[in-house]
C-alpha cells in the first residue's frame, strides 16, 4: 500500500520505478525468469532509497534492504553502473563523497559526541558550527567526531556495502575515543544510519549503552525543560519547515521540528502537501550519483509543492538537503534557509 507514496513513481509515472515495480525485478532475478542487463540495471538504480516504502508497509517488508543486498551482489560482481563503481573507487582512496580525504580526529572526551560528517560543510557551510551554537546555548559541549567523513548511509544503499563498512568502523572507533554516551546527528539521514543501517546491515554497533539523537530533538527537549531560551521574531513573509528526505525512517520528528520553529518565529506558518509521513524525497539521495537528473526532479518536486502551498521561506535543518534545494530554488522565487543557523541568529 506504498505505491502513492514514492516520490520516484510520482514523478517517473512508469510503474517499474515503483515499490511493487523493484520488488518484482528482484523476486524475477532470484527465480531465473529475467537477468540483470543494462537496463534493469538502471531501473534497479533509480529507487532513492528513501523509507518511505518501508514506513508505509502493511506487511512491513524490508524492501530497502532487499535493494541493497541486489545491489551489493552487482557491485560486487563489477556488473553495477559505472557511476556507483566511480563511487566505490572514491571512497576506497577517501572517506568523503565530496570532498578530500581530510578527517578530524577527536582530541578530547565528553557525555555528547557530535557527527560532523561531510556534508554540512560541502552544503551548508555555517550549519554546523550554528548547531554547536545551540547546543553551547543549552549548556551542552560536543565533542566533534568524523568531521569530512560520510556517514556510510548512501553508499551502504548504493550496495557498497566495503566502503560503508569501512565508514563505520572509523566512525565507531572515534565515538568510543571520546568515552560519550550520547552521539548527536545533523539529519534524520545519519540517525537513521548510525540507528539501523550500522547494526543490522552492517553489523557495526556503536556499542552498548550509546544513545543516538538528532539535534533538533535535543534542543527541543532543552527548550520544553527551559534549559534554552530563543528569541521569537515575527517572518513577514510565508515560511514552511520542509521534512527532509528520510524524514519518515527518524523517531517522533514532525512535530519537534514544527514545535522548535514556532518558538523562534511567529507568521504565517503554512504547511506543504508532502509532508511528515508521507514526506517524499529530494535529490540528497544515492541518485545524485547515478541519475542526477532524476535527483534534481525530485528536488524541484519537492519546491513546486512549497510554492503551491504558499510559502515563500523554507527552513530544513538536513544540511544536504538545504543544499540541493538552494541549488533549484531561485527557479522558485524560494527562499531557502538553514534552520540551525536561522534558531541561533534567535539565542
């Protein structure tokens, strides 16, 4: 019953781009009624590893999983497109998707371990150090771990499951240098990674005890406790929060980001079509990489739906999120605002 809610057959309007449609090209190939060939291949590859198939699930099939495993068995034969295996050589020399193979080790301990990663600073360059603003605000010190590394989420779903092992692995031995109980994330993406993907598809817990939680989460829970204090201003202009892609795989996360906005501004706060659980993606996705255009469709979907509703700003927190819609959001008369940057102009 998740059909209405993938964003790739919303826009492609083909049917094997759809849940049901991936499902039975793998369930074909594991019975020997089709091979992959150069063309179910790239439809295999346009799923945007989203959730929101999953989340929907009556019968709670694992279909993301069942994509990733298809797709490690090809990239491990050689046989996946030469985008992802571009990928895999990239991230065989370096851990960044984006940029160079400069990582920040941790120097210090503490309670909070904050996930820099690579793509805040790639972006939305300012989103982390307004998030470390806010969290100094609430009487929090993170610790900064894997500063220029990826998370491991998009090329775990990319099949290469090496590389995202190997992520993991660094990742894990920084948080345990830091003696912190408490990893902190940017996006509902690196939760979701270091939440699910790490111990299950890549069997690297992070160890025990250890508590996983987005920032925005914690700065709301500061604000309801009165441990942090912001500002309120009033928007004279229409605003929105836009849920960023994997928005629907993170915990109790609609109403915190609705909630944490509201305290800062005031206005006329509209809300989008495609939204909370039937939030869709954007181009912040493994397509990026293999179908760029396919992303940036996704990505102008997602704007086209904020301006039918009537806004005018769009705050995200998911740094690569705010980075690809900034990239199409002049064709929108949009304008697009880091939401951690926008709370701490508010302290």
């Amino acid at each position: 019953m998740c059909r209405h809610l993938c964003p790739v057959g919303n826009i492609t309007h083909n049917e094997t781009l759809t849940p049901h449609g991936w499902g039975q090209l793998i369930a074909m190939e594991r019975r020997g009624l089709l091979e992959w060939d150069s063309g179910t291949i790239d439809a295999l590859y346009q799923c945007a590893d989203c959730g929101n198939c999953e989340s929907h699930c009556v019968t709670d099939q694992p279909l993301p999983d069942a994509i990733a495993e298809a797709r490690t068995r090809l990239a491990s034969a050689g046989t996946a497109p030469e985008s992802v295996l571009a990928v895999a050589r990239k991230l065989d020399s370096s851990s960044s998707l984006y940029n160079g193979d400069s990582v920040q080790l941790p120097t210090s301990s503490g309670e909070y371990a904050l996930f820099a990663g690579d793509e805040a600073d790639h972006f939305s360059p300012g989103s982390l150090e307004a998030a470390v603003k806010l969290l100094n605000g609430a009487g929090i010190e993170p610790i900064l771990i894997g500063r220029g590394r990826n998370d491991g989420l998009i090329p775990s779903g990319l099949g290469l499951r090496p590389q995202a092992k190997k992520l993991a692995d660094a990742t894990v031995k920084d948080l345990s240098a830091t003696g912190a109980r408490h990893l902190l994330t940017l996006s509902a993406g690196s939760w979701f990674s270091f939440s699910r993907i790490y111990p299950e598809r890549l069997e690297t817990p992070l160890g025990n005890g250890v508590t996983v939680t987005e920032v925005l989460a914690l700065l709301h829970e500061k604000c309801e406790a009165g441990e942090l204090a912001l500002k309120k201003s009033k928007l004279d202009k229409p605003f929105a929060y836009i849920d960023p892609v994997h928005s629907v795989r993170a915990e109790n996360r609609f109403g915190t980001a609705r909630s944490v906005i509201d305290r800062a501004f005031e206005g006329n706060r509209v809300e989008l079509f495609w939204r909370k659980e039937r939030s869709g993606a954007n181009g912040h996705t493994g397509l990026q990489f293999t179908h760029p255009e396919l992303a940036s469709k996704l990505t102008r979907a997602r704007l086209q739906d904020a301006k039918e509703a009537g806004a005018e700003i769009l705050f995200c927190d998911d740094p690569g999120t705010v980075g690809h819609l900034k990239a199409e959001a002049s064709g929108f008369g949009l304008d697009v605002r880091c939401l951690y940057q926008a709370l701490a102009g508010q302290l």
